[in-house]
C-alpha cells in the first residue's frame, strides 16, 4: 500500500491537543471502545452503542440534510403526478390498454433514477460529517454537533466529488440494465471507506478512492455482507420509524389529497432518513477502523502513542538487510529489525 508523505497537515486532526492520544477504554474515554478486529456482529452491535453515545449530535448532523432530501423526494413525487401514484391504474381502468408508457411515465421513471443519483451526492457530505463524529467518539472524545461541520468544512468539495464520482460508478450499469447487479455491489464496497477516509484523514479525492480499495480488497466478500446487513438492518428501522406517515400517504394518495400527501411522503422521508443513513455511515466508518487496525496496526499505534489518524502517521518501514562484505558471496546479512511495524 502506497505511504502518503509524512508530516502533511491534518488541520484539526493534528493541530487539535485533544486529538493527539485518544484515551483507551475505561474510565478515561466515555465511549469505552478500543480499536480492535471486529466481527459482523461486533460491529453491529458497537454501531448502536454509538448511535445511542452521540445520539443528539447525530440528530442534529442528519436532519440538517435529511430535512432538504426529504423535500427533494416528496416534491418529485408531486410533480410527476400519477409517475409516482400507486392506484393510478385502479382510478383509471382505461390507463392500462395504451400502447407502452407514455412521455410522462418515461419522464418521471427517469427523474426517479435522476432522484437517487442527486440524493446520494446530496447525502455524501452528512456521511463524511458522521463520519467524523463517530470516529471521535471511537477514539475516546465526545464531539459536538458543530465541531463535526467544523471539523469537515474544508473536506465538503470532496465528499460532493467523491459523491458524484461514486454515484455514477455505482449507477453507470443503468447504461446496461444487467450490469447494475454487477457495478452497484462492487462499488459500494470498493469505495465504501472513501467518506471516512475524507473526514479523518483529510486525504485528498484521489488517495482516497485507491487507499479505499486497498482497504477493502483484502476483505472484500466479508466487507460487502457487512454492508449488506447494515444496509438492511438500516432500512428496516427506517421503515419502521416511517411507517405511520408512509400508511397516511397511501391514504391520501387514493383520495387525491396532494397537498397533505407531500406532508405525509415528507414525513415519512424525514424519519426513515434520520435512521436509515447515520447506521449506513457508521457501519462503514467501523469497517474503515476495523480494516486500519487489521492491516495497519492502529491498535498498536494507538498503544505507542502515534495516534493520530492518517497513514502518514506511521513510521518508515524498516530499511532493508545491509549489504555482504567479502568475497565469494559472503553470507546473508542480518535480518531486518523485527519491530512492532
């Protein structure tokens, strides 16, 4: 795996006091976790437990955004009228027997695919800004709500370009129907650490999409069912915090109600959001701390004391054998150092 130069500037990550030796778990550190090799399990279960350690700060990141997608959904929902009306046909027999979708339909399945492009560049900055949050709680200091947008200001371009470079990976198979079943998985899991690449090392767009898929390659199968879970178990609690305004919008959606529809699809958005993606988000920020601590010794970073984030934290690696003197050949050299690294 590639090094990035030693001594770059971290901005807050570095020049923070508070930052340079996170507290281990005890009595010193209020999250209690340690960096560790996680399990599935392990990983679920320490994301509910940071759910729950910095449950206002989330509350107050995710609705930030999760108010405007919300917005962005149900308005879309209105303007293309019977696109996204469930009992259009059972209103309008007749709509049934045309000859294929008419230019309406075809406009408004294509601003549906439009709809999820915008939203996941939209959403790329809130994971990036929870990212950060989580990974300062992980390492042993509560953040607030503020510090977090603060602490990421600078990073904002890049997670809106690594949602607009991710997004249309992720979505390019929608050229070719079939390869979607291919690009979106490999994707998502390839550039799953980019957002919390970006908010804890402030590395560049770059380092970050190819230090992701260095982290992620080595686990890829493991990672991908990790993702698939949290993603799963996302959007169960999503739906269930949303369901009520979800029933209130099929119900005013077959008495033709727009107006309270939009507040009841609004609602549902809002809600399913404020759960769905802050599990999503932390779920890839512990495969990113799980995959540093596996193939990097951030554990053992952390021991030494050389704890701030980022790969260029690290020391050189040891220099090779030095080289025989004499003649014939000579004798092997010593080996390297076998030091912690």
């Amino acid at each position: 795996m590639a090094q990035y130069p030693r001594g770059r500037s971290m901005s807050g990550w570095q020049e923070d006091p508070n930052w340079s030796r996170p507290s281990p778990a005890g009595p010193g550190n209020p999250s209690g976790f340690t960096p560790t090799a996680m399990t599935i399990a392990d990983i679920l279960d320490l994301t509910f437990k940071l759910i729950k350690a910095n449950w206002k700060a989330l509350g107050i990141v995710t609705l930030a955004f999760a108010v405007p997608v919300a917005v962005l959904e149900a308005t879309s929902v209105a303007l293309f009228g019977t696109a996204g009306d469930p009992f259009a046909d059972l209103r309008n027999p007749g709509r049934g027997t045309d000859n294929g979708p008419n230019g309406f339909e075809l406009a408004g399945a294509l601003g549906a695919v439009g709809l999820v492009y915008v939203t996941s560049i939209f959403v790329a900055p809130l994971k990036g800004i929870i990212a950060r949050l989580v990974a300062s709680s992980y390492l042993g200091r509560q953040m607030t709500a503020s510090e977090a947008f603060a602490g990421t200001r600078k990073m904002f371009l890049p997670m809106i370009g690594a949602g607009i470079v991710i997004g249309f990976a992720k979505f390019g198979g929608l050229i070719l129907i079939c390869l979607i079943f291919i690009t979106y998985p490999l994707f998502a899991v390839a550039f799953s650490a980019v957002l919390p690449i970006l908010a804890v090392e402030e590395a560049s767009l770059g380092d970050a999409l190819r230090r992701s898929w260095a982290l992620m390659k080595p686990r890829f199968w493991t990672y991908m069912l990790t993702l698939v879970i949290g993603f799963v178990v996302g959007e169960f609690a999503g739906f269930v915090v949303g369901i009520i305004p979800s029933i209130a919008g099929l119900v005013f959606a077959w008495f033709d109600l727009g107006a309270l529809r939009w507040v009841a699809d609004f609602l549902a958005s809002a809600s399913s959001n404020l759960i769905s993606i802050p599990i999503s988000a932390i779920v890839a920020t512990l495969i990113y701390f799980d995959a540093r601590v596996r193939y990097e010794g951030f554990d053992i970073q952390m021991m030494a004391g050389n704890t701030a984030p980022g790969p260029q934290q690290y020391p050189p690696p040891p220099p090779p054998p030095p080289p025989t003197h004499g003649g014939g050949g000579g004798e092997p050299g010593p080996p390297p150092h076998a030091g912690p690294f």
